[in-house]
C-alpha cells in the first residue's frame, strides 16, 4: 500500500531559487538543519544533538520544474522509518511566483 503525504506552498520567488532551496546545502542549512552536506547529488544531514541522520541522493529536472530526494539511510527518530522514502518537489509557476 503506498503512503502519501502532500503539502502545497507559495514562494514569490524564481524556480531557480527554490531548487536552490532544495539542492544546495548552505540553503538547506538555513531551513532545515545547520548539519547539511550535499556533493555530486548525495546529501547528508544531520541533527547532532538528537544523534539522528538522513542520506539520500538528489535528482533535479533540468527545467526546475522537479527536485527529488530519495532516502538512502536513516535514523531519523531513531528508527529507519524514512528509508526507501522518496520528497518529490513538483515545481509549478504561476503568476505571482513557484507552487
């Protein structure tokens, strides 16, 4: 049975800025968690405090219309829960911005 968890956001912002926000580690790093490191489409991130890590690779469409991150390895929660779990980010623009 597949599960599926859908959230929809608005951005007054460019594709290329949001696929940013998604792919480039400085910028995961001022959203998500500080402990971001992405090279050559690997991502690694980390919440040290809790001892929780996420990997995953990284695939973009090269519109900027898509981003995916596929979990690779976790213990998240401290349970591997999240693993074999795939973040796609459908990126639509409209005119006041990306949804």
């Amino acid at each position: 049975m597949k599960k599926e968890i859908v959230h929809s956001f608005h951005f007054s912002a460019g594709s290329s800025a949001v696929v940013s926000a998604l792919t480039d580690d400085r910028h995961i790093q001022s959203w998500w968690t500080c402990d971001a490191n992405i090279a050559q489409k690997h991502g690694v991130f980390e919440w040290k405090s809790h001892g929780w890590r996420v990997e995953l690779d990284l695939e973009k469409a090269k519109d900027n219309s898509l981003v995916e991150w596929r979990c690779t390895k976790s213990n998240m929660q401290n349970t591997h829960a999240w693993e074999g779990s795939k973040m796609t980010f459908n990126i639509k623009h409209d005119a006041e911005g990306v949804l």
